[in-house]
C-alpha cells in the first residue's frame, strides 16, 4: 500500500500503509487542529531501519477499522511508525487483538495493557494519589482493598465468624463486586460508603489474611485489569497480583502523618487510629499470603509533608523516564 504521490500514482508497497488508513489522523496533533490532507504526504515506510531504537517524529496509531481484513506482518510494529514532517497523533480506537510491537526490548502498551501499581501501608496516600494518577494519565482506577472491604462487609452482614477460613473463602467467591469510577457495587447494592466504615476497616485486614479470600481476589483482579491501561492500588500488587507491571511504586508516610491523614477521614481520635494501624501494618506484614512488603524493583516514595499533585508528579515523571506516557 501506498499513499498517492506528487503526480498522483498509486503502487502497492510492502511495509507501506495507504492514505485510507492516515486519513483521519494526518496532521492531528495533541490539541492543533487537523493539518494537510493525507493526499498531500509521501509514503510512510514500515520497513525503515531505527525506528525500533531512535524513532524520529513518531505518529502513534492503533490501527482498528482501517486494517480491518488486511494482513498484518506480525514481524514488525504497526504502531510505531517513523514519519517525518508530522507532528505526535495519537488515536484511541478499541482493538485489543492487534500485534504488538516486539524486538524492541519492551511490550506494546497499547495493546497489551498498561499497569501503575501503587502499593504501600493504610495512610500513605495510595488511593487520593493513584485516582489522581489515573485521572492525570487518563487511566482505570481501581482500589483493590475495597474488593477485600466488601469481602469484610458481607461477612459481617452475614454473622460469618471472620477466622474462619474455608466459610470466607466461600463468602467471598459467591460475591458480585463491581468496582467502577468513584462507585462500588456489592451484590447490586452501592457500598461505596459503608465499606469505608471503622469496623469494616478493621474486618477487612482480618479476613484478608486468608488463604483462600486472596485467591479468590486476586483472580478477580487479575481478571479486571486483563484488559486496558490501569492504574491500581493496594498493598500486594506489585508482588503478587501483577509482579510485570512497567511500573511499581511503594508509598509510606511516617506513622503520625498516616494516623492524622486517616483520623482526619474517618473522624476518630488520632491516638486510637495510631494504635488501631499498628495492630494492622502488624497483621498486613506478617500473614503468610499476600503480605505487606515492597516489591524489589519497585520505588519508594515517602509522601509525609508532599501534597497530592508533588506525588502525582513524581510518579508521571518515573512514567515518562520509561517510555509509558508522552512527555
């Protein structure tokens, strides 16, 4: 394929993708407004050398309706295409069962699925910073540890004992949790509100640590961030839940800043808070499955005295220095 050139010729080329498919992006830069028809731009080459290592301007395309039907070369990388005289077009269409680029010493993001694993203890900031995160990068949100909320909540509405392992690992896989934006759903009943409760927080460290709800879990997790770009947070995320993910960040905050932080949420004595997060960063580091801990390659961010945005910051720049989001 081959875009029409000056005198108007039409060739077919290998590796070279024709107007049909440029049409619509040529010229879209980020917040410009459409440029030159695509019959006014020479061949775009797939088969260039150095595009893999040193790309020049680069056009990101995902390549959906217009490819439909073509054969694509899974050799080589349909989304990075060297073009010069273009400025950065980016065109979000869903097709998830497209060829990713390879040999380029890393995954297609694209296509493959992006994940931000923001982990740490209760009180740091994962999930003001990591809905921030997300709304900043235009990303899924999603909270694990309301998934283990509901999972405390229903037990505790149900009157099942919460040391008893096989009857919560029962609980918890007949459950319907739907975590969407800003909501969670529970069997079809918003608790959004009521799993934030006190006591529900304290149940949810006690039934997480079982064997059996983690796994149950974690296959749903799993399962929800199969698809897309995420960004997710919680404390076993970057070990267990998705050790692969491109980046991996461990927030911590002193244990007094912690405790005002979530004093300050829930309303309760900063003192009680302070003892009551003792009791659990001791049972979240020391249960045998999923435990507390920061994963080897990821990085720590000690957010006492930094705002929202300074952490947010932080972690798109770490995001930018690999590759995952434009600068």
């Amino acid at each position: 394929m081959a875009l029409p050139g000056p005198g108007g010729e039409q060739k077919q080329q290998s590796g070279v993708l024709g107007g049909p498919d440029l049409a619509a992006l040529v010229g879209v830069e980020l917040g410009q407004q459409p440029g030159p028809a695509a019959h006014m731009l020479g061949p775009v080459h797939l088969d260039r050398p150095g595009y893999h290592h040193q790309p020049s301007p680069l056009v990101h395309l995902v390549l959906g309706e217009p490819l439909a039907g073509r054969e694509l070369d899974h050799d080589r990388a349909p989304l990075v295409l060297g073009v010069e005289h273009l400025g950065l077009a980016r065109l979000n269409v869903e097709f998830g069962d497209l060829p990713g680029a390879h040999g380029a010493g890393g995954a297609n993001f694209i296509l493959s699925g992006m994940l931000i694993a923001i982990d740490g203890p209760a009180g740091a900031g994962k999930s003001t910073v990591a809905r921030a995160l997300a709304d900043r990068l235009r990303l899924t949100y999603l909270d694990s540890g309301a998934m283990y909320r509901c999972v405390a909540l229903a037990a505790l509405r149900a009157g099942t004992p919460l040391d008893d392992a096989a009857a919560l690992a029962r609980l918890a896989r007949g459950l319907e949790i739907a975590p969407t934006a800003g909501h969670v759903v529970l069997n079809g009943e918003d608790v959004t509100d009521a799993i934030r409760a006190p006591d529900v927080s304290a149940a949810a460290s006690q039934v997480s640590v079982h064997q059996g709800v983690r796994e149950a879990m974690v296959e749903r997790q799993r399962a929800l961030i199969t698809d897309g770009d995420h960004v997710v947070e919680g404390r076993d995320i970057g070990t267990v839940v998705s050790p692969d993910a491109a980046l991996k960040v461990f927030l911590t905050a002193s244990d007094s800043e912690r405790a005002r932080r979530r004093a300050a949420e829930t309303d309760e004595p900063v003192e009680q808070v302070r003892t009551a997060q003792a009791a659990r960063d001791d049972r979240d580091s020391q249960r045998e499955h999923g435990a507390l801990r920061r994963a080897t390659d990821s990085t720590e961010i000690d957010t006492t005295g930094l705002d929202v945005e300074q952490v947010v910051d932080l972690i798109v720049g770490m995001a930018e220095e690999r590759g995952l989001v434009g600068r």
